[in-house]
C-alpha cells in the first residue's frame, strides 16, 4: 500500500522555516511563518497565560474528557471576545477545535456536508492552507481579486465584481481582520458593502479570524465580524487563540454556526459535535481552558490585555519605522502603504525572484509571494530589511 502514496506538494510557509532553520548566518532575520517575535526574536509566554497555567497546576483534579464540543464556558467566553453582543447566545452553535486551521477544517467539511454542490470563493491572495484544505476535502474553489497590486491597498470594486459571479448558496470567505497575508483590509463602509451583496445573493459567509487584537485593537478588530454576524441569515467562523494568546502549539480554536433561526442552533450544535467526534473526538482541552480562566477573571483578563496591547503597539511602530527608513531611503512615499497595513503581516508586492535575491544576498527570509512578517524585524533590523528592498530594487 505505502508504495502507491505520492509526495505532497510542501506547505510554502513551512518549508521556508526548514530553510531558515538550515542556514547557518548568524545574520539571518526571519520574516517567514507567522509567529509574534519580541525585540529579542523570542516568543515569549505571555504573563497571564503563565499565571492561568500555575493555578491551573494547583487546582485542576482530573484528565478526565470534556465534551465533544469542548467546555461550554470556553465556547461562551470566546463567543462573548469575538461577537461581544452583536448576536443572542441562543443563535450560535460553537465547538472548540485544535487551533484556527481545526475550525477551518471543519467549517470546510460542515459546507460539504450540508451542501456538496457549493463552491467557496476565497481572496486572491489568501493563506495558502485554505487552498490546500479546500482541494484535499473536495470543494470547488473560486478566486475573488482582493489586492491591488498598484497600491497595495484593497481593490474593492474588482471584488464585489468578482463576487457577483457567485451563485446563491456559494460560500465566502472572508478575514475577519489583519488579512493574511497582504495586511490590507476592508473599512466599515466596504464590510456594509460586502454584506448587502452577500444578502442580496444568498451567499453564506464564512469569516476567518485569527489575528484579533493584532490591528486596530481588540474591539475595533471585531468590528467586520460583528456587522456579517449581525446581518447575515446564517454565517460560519473560525476563530484562532494561537497569536492573541500565544499559544501556538496548544492548539486552540473555536469553530461557530450563527443561524438567526434560533431553532436551528441545535441541529447545529449537533454537527459539530459530529464532526468533533468523526476527526479527534475531543477537542483539546488545555489552551482553551487558560483562554477562559483568563476571560474570566478581570485581573487576569486586564492584564492579558494590556500585553496583548503592548504587542500590537510595538508592531506598528515597526511597521512605521520601516516605512519612514524607504521613505528616506528612496526619497518616495511609495512604500507608505507598510504603515498602512494592520497585522502581523504585509505583502510587500514584488516578485518571487526579488525575495530569493534578499534570502541570497541579506539572509532575508520571506515568504516567495512577498509576504513578510512584522513582528520579526526590532529597531535594529528595520534599517537592514529597507537597505534590502531598495539594493533589491524592489
Ligand atoms: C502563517 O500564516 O504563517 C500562520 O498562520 C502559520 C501557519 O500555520 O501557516
């Protein structure tokens, strides 16, 4: 049997941190996979975390499964971060997930279980696993321009073009906030635009959302997802604890059904428990249960917070930093559009061949479609990166 399998194509983000891995530059800076640095290039545990895992230490008595769904308490405390109070409680069916990508995952196999036939449009760009996961459970994929190449901002009307050539029924997807991986995002008058045309068309939109916190703020970053849930008959979300609670390898995610037929929630509360038990059974329990220790408890929850806070601040300055260091550099305002963008993430908007000279030349590692992570430079790596890009002749 094994000799029939074939070599999967390499996931591009992982592969690039293999390389960076291997290379063995004490210079090298690592702008790749999408994981928060500090100034000293850890990823550090964040405060209440640590204090959440401590007491947990000290007062948890059993292993013993949860639920299939996970810990109610986790669903309502992520429920209650991400929609605030946008949508009833009795409208949403929520099950807790390894990770963002888990709830990808099952939002993908929840669309092919209640309608084979739909296709689901994703952004061009997007996270290249969306792509891969979509192809690997069987859904027909369908690209809506997204970003303009010229001002690396979002080309909106090219995308509600795009997105009429959806049939009702279709799926959209959409992030929630800090798109990954061009940085550049949708405004509260372009979120109401997209949600006219979603209705007027009888598309489903599923939101991805897993930098909350990481752009405008916690609240301001909930904005889009709060405007689809609130005025969109039935939306799907898939929601990530890894970045925003630093919690990368626990694997924590939260996958939401919001119908506003609250008749339905328990149809789909069901699903996903179904679909919980037919991949992993029990979601895993650990990182979820620090999320709601933490949202729960204001000390611990302020605190969280307010690092949180820091983090999102110290990339903007970053972010700033660089766009002033080519602005001097090249004497242009053509780079202002890094200062612009929200997240961890901007597309820098150059070729594969550009990104593979600065890997050569500068031991830069950024992803080959010009994605690169901000939160990998500091103060003093700024000025090498924009040194990169302008010898680059980017
Ligand atoms: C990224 O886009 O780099 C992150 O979401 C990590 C990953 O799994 O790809």
């Amino acid at each position: 049997m094994f000799e029939t399998l074939k070599p999967q194509p390499a996931d591009k983000i992982l592969a690039l941190m293999q390389m960076y891995r291997d290379d063995p530059r004490a210079d090298k800076i690592d702008l790749g996979v999408g994981v928060y640095k500090n100034a000293e290039g850890v990823t550090p545990v964040m405060r209440a975390i640590k204090a959440a895992e401590h007491k947990l230490w000290e007062e948890q008595t059993s292993k013993a499964y949860v639920g299939l769904a996970g810990d109610p308490a986790y669903s309502d405390a992520m429920i209650k971060l991400i929609l605030g109070d946008a949508v009833a409680r009795g409208n949403i069916a929520a099950a807790a997930t390894p990770g963002g990508t888990g709830a990808v995952r099952q939002a993908f196999e929840l669309i092919k279980l209640a309608n084979p036939s739909a296709r689901v449009f994703v952004s061009d760009p997007t996270w290249p696993n969306h792509l891969s996961i979509l192809k690997y459970v069987g859904i027909e994929t369908v690209t809506y321009r997204y970003f303009d190449r010229e001002t690396r901002g979002v080309n909106f009307d090219a995308m509600m073009e795009d997105l009429k050539g959806a049939n009702k029924g279709d799926v959209v997807l959409l992030h929630g906030c800090c798109h990954n991986p061009t940085g550049a995002n949708l405004n509260k008058v372009q979120w109401q635009e997209v949600i006219a045309l979603l209705n007027e068309r009888g598309l489903i939109p599923m939101i991805d959302i897993a930098y909350q916190g990481f752009g405008d703020g916690l609240e301001e970053d909930a904005l889009g997802v709060r405007l689809v849930a609130s005025s969109c008959p039935e939306v799907l979300i898939a929601a990530s604890c890894s970045k925003n609670f630093g919690i990368y390898r626990e694997r924590t995610g939260l996958l939401m059904a919001v119908s506003n037929d609250a008749g339905a929630q328990g149809l789909n509360q069901g699903t996903l428990a179904f679909l919980n038990r037919q991949n992993y059974s029990f979601p895993p329990d650990h990182g979820a249960r620090l999320v709601t220790m933490i949202l729960n408890d204001e000390a611990l929850r302020a605190d969280w917070a307010a690092e949180l806070e820091e983090t999102r601040l110290g990339m903007l300055g970053l972010r700033q930093q660089l766009a002033d260091e080519l602005q001097r550099l090249t004497g242009s305002d053509r780079f202002g559009f890094i200062a612009q963008h929200r997240g961890m993430f901007s597309l820098l908007g150059t070729t594969p061949e550009l990104v593979e000279k600065m890997r050569v030349d500068n031991g830069i590692y950024m992803v080959a479609d010009s994605r690169l992570n901000i939160a990998g430079l500091n103060a003093q790596t700024v000025p090498v990166l924009a040194m990169a890009i302008v010898d680059a002749g980017v």
